[in-house]
C-alpha cells in the first residue's frame, strides 16, 4: 500500500491539551508532522469534528495554539496503535506551522 501522507511524520510524546464543546481533557501525542498529530487518548470524539489544540515542546516553552479536525480514530482496530485519534491541522498560519516545524527541528 502506498504512504498517503504528504508530510514526515516525528515520533514525539508532547503534552497536549485538547477542547471542544463537550469535552476538555490533557494527553500526549504519539507523533506529529507539518499537516496534523496523533493524540494518544481513551476519549471518543465524533469523526470529522473540530478540536482545538495547545501543544507544549516543553516545561518552559509557551504553548502552540491551533484548530485542527478528527480524521481517524482507533478504538482498538489497530493493535499495534494506541487508542486515539488522527487530527489534521486547519489552519495555515505561517507563524504556527514555522514555530511547529522549528520546534520539530524540521
């Protein structure tokens, strides 16, 4: 099967802190790429919906702050994954994505 994904993908347990209207919780990321980041979680969200994210790269680094939408969940189905759910980033704010990527090391 070939790779569908249009950016690298980096292997990061970050703490995120996700929200939207029925829901606020804290977790970690399993990895995280340009376009979007797996959310290590046992919350179930309604595929397609909008979340909003703060990222952390770390104890003194001020949060990232973006908008992103649910694109995959995986409640069990895949053993070799953890529970959670796929988000892709909606915005393209160039200071965003630049201070992601950077803080990535991209």
């Amino acid at each position: 099967m070939p790779e569908r994904r249009r950016h690298r993908r980096y292997p990061r347990q970050l703490r995120v802190r996700c929200k939207n209207p029925q829901l606020a919780f804290e977790s970690l990321t399993r990895d995280i790429c340009a376009g979007g980041v797996f959310i290590i979680t046992s919350h179930q969200l309604p595929l397609d919906s909008s979340i909003d994210l703060e990222i952390s790269f770390g104890a003194d680094e001020p949060f990232i702050h973006c908008r992103g939408r649910i694109v995959w969940i995986n409640a069990g189905q895949l053993e070799t994954f953890p529970p959670g759910f796929g988000v892709e980033f909606l915005e393209e704010d160039e200071q965003v994505m630049g201070r992601l990527l950077h803080d990535l090391g991209v």
